[in-house]
C-alpha cells in the first residue's frame, strides 16, 4: 500500500512537467480510486497559471475516475484570478471539467449544472447543457450570443435544439439591450447572430409576424436577413418595401451581404422589375465611363440578367 501511495504522489509531482505529465494523469488514472483524493488536492489547492495543461489533466484523470463530485466541488469554488492570462488558462480547465459532466446525463446534474450557470459563464458548461437538449437553459445560451468568445458554443447549442430554440431566438432578434435608443455592441451582435441561427433552422409563419418588424431596422446586416427570412412568408405590401430598401442598399452594403440583396431581389422579383427598370434607365443616361464605375447600376444589371 505504501508503495502505491509513493507511486502516486510521485505521479502528481510528475503532472507539473510538459514532458511527462499527460502520461502521468493516464497512469494516475490506472491507479484507480486511491488517486481521487491527491488529484483533487492538485486541483483545488493549485494556483491557477497560464500554463493550464497540468490541471487540464488532473481534470481528464477525475472524469476519467468519475470522480463527478469533486469536479463539480472545483466548478463551484468561487475563485478570483486578477491576471488575465492565468483567468484564460483556467477558464480552460473549468471549461473541460464541466463539459466532462455530460457524461452523467442525469436529472440531478442538469439541475447542477442549470444552477452553475447562475453563476459562471463557459464554454463547456454550455456544451454540457446542450446534450440535454432541454429548454430550461436556453436563457443562459441566449446571454453567450453577446460574447464574441463564447457565441460560437451558443449558436451551436441553438442549433442542437433546433425548433424548440426558435421562440428564444425570435424574441432575441427584435430586442435590442439596453433598449431600441441605445442599443450596444454586443446586443447587435447577439441580434445578428440569432437571425443567422433562424435562417438555418427554419421559421414558422407565426414567428415571421414577429420577425417583419426587422426589415425597418437601421443595420444592414439585420435587414437583410430578416429579409431572407421572408421570402416566403412576406406579405405582398411587404415585398414591396423589401424591395425598395435592398435596391437602395444594393451598392453600399457590406461585400457579404450582396449575395442576398441580389437573390431577394430576384425571388421578389414581380415586385422589384420595374423599379429595377428605372433605376438601370436613369442610369444608363450617364457618360459611359461612369456607368463603368457606378457600382449600383452593376449590381441591378446583374439582378436584371437573373429575372
């Protein structure tokens, strides 16, 4: 016995070296149970450091010996780290030990996991609840859209729960935070996002009443896709409107969005042929080198060869 407790304190000494540490958390994993207690000692009383890797693996080696009590003992622990580098690093770890969680897909983790994020937002812990594909999370989801580090595991939390996210999403896209005179960065961010997540798992009518209010939004980026949202649930007095404003838009919207100017415009296009016509007419008026450089009357002429 006291040979193995040699062994496995010299194996958590070991877990502090790049060289050998990934190998030593695997064969702490070997030792079985008795190596819980030195790896929740490593992980709980360890400074938290911008090399993450050795704590990384002392939180694989406690998954890996469904050691789920302490994992959620070091998710709970309220821990203020003042460098930014060292709160990356173990934002890592903490990420990898909730999402490890997942693998007790049970009704008391889902309730412990909903309560931590109450109080923490991560990446895993994002991951860990969208296995669940239940609804009670999709608040929390729906904050991490407003965070340009976590909206990547957000929008593929959305998009595991599919239809039952499109209530959430469509609420989210036409509220703008703190409010519609003021609205930040991020909420615009979080608005853009949900349309985007909506344009890839398909609306209802229902949530395109709701929607339509988008297509008077100020953003290009907004407009357009609610746009694209409505091709087929628009009313006709709305794809008139539609219409006229992409055409206004078509040559001073950003690059990627003029794809989808030019393709509504098209889909609409017994509403848009005649102002189209117009505008190509008005234009063609010019002398010829500016017509070469009127990026507007190029973009009408390649919807026109579209129709």
């Amino acid at each position: 016995m006291m040979e193995k407790e040699n062994l496995i304190l010299r194996l958590i000494s070991e877990l502090d070296s790049l060289m050998t540490g990934e190998s030593a958390a695997a064969r702490l994993v070997d030792c079985g149970p008795v190596a819980i207690e030195p790896l929740r000692q490593f992980l709980m009383e360890g400074r938290p450091r911008k090399i993450f890797q050795p704590r990384f693996w002392a939180v694989r080696a406690l998954a890996r010996l469904e050691a789920k009590a302490v994992l959620l003992e070091y998710l709970f622990r309220g821990n203020d780290i003042p460098d930014p580098e060292d709160r990356f690093g173990e934002e890592a770890v903490l990420s990898a030990a909730a999402r490890s969680l997942a693998a007790w897909p049970d009704e008391e983790m889902f309730q412990s996991l909903l309560t931590l994020s109450e109080q923490r937002m991560l990446n895993g812990l994002i991951d860990a609840l969208a296995e669940y594909r239940r609804s009670e999370p999709l608040p929390y989801f729906e904050r991490a859209l407003e965070d340009d580090f976590y909206r990547p595991a957000a929008e593929s939390a959305f998009q595991k729960l599919g239809k039952a996210s499109l209530v959430t999403l469509t609420l989210s896209a036409v509220t703008p935070r703190p409010g519609s005179f003021s609205e930040s960065p991020s909420s615009l961010k979080r608005r853009r996002s949900a349309v985007k997540l909506l344009e890839e798992i398909g609306i209802d009518p229902e949530h395109w009443q709701t929607l339509r209010t988008l297509i008077h939004e100020p953003d290009p980026e907004l407009m357009v896709k609610a746009s694209t949202l409505g091709v087929r649930m628009a009313s006709k007095e709305d794809r008139i409107f539609i219409s006229h404003r992409l055409i206004s838009l078509i040559s001073s919207a950003p690059w990627h969005l003029q794809k989808d100017i030019e393709n509504i415009l098209v889909a609409f296009k017994n509403e848009s042929a005649d102002e189209i016509d117009g505008e190509i007419a008005r234009r063609m008026e010019q002398p010829e080198e500016i017509r070469k450089r009127d990026q507007r009357l190029q973009a009408l002429l390649r919807v026109k060869r579209k129709f």
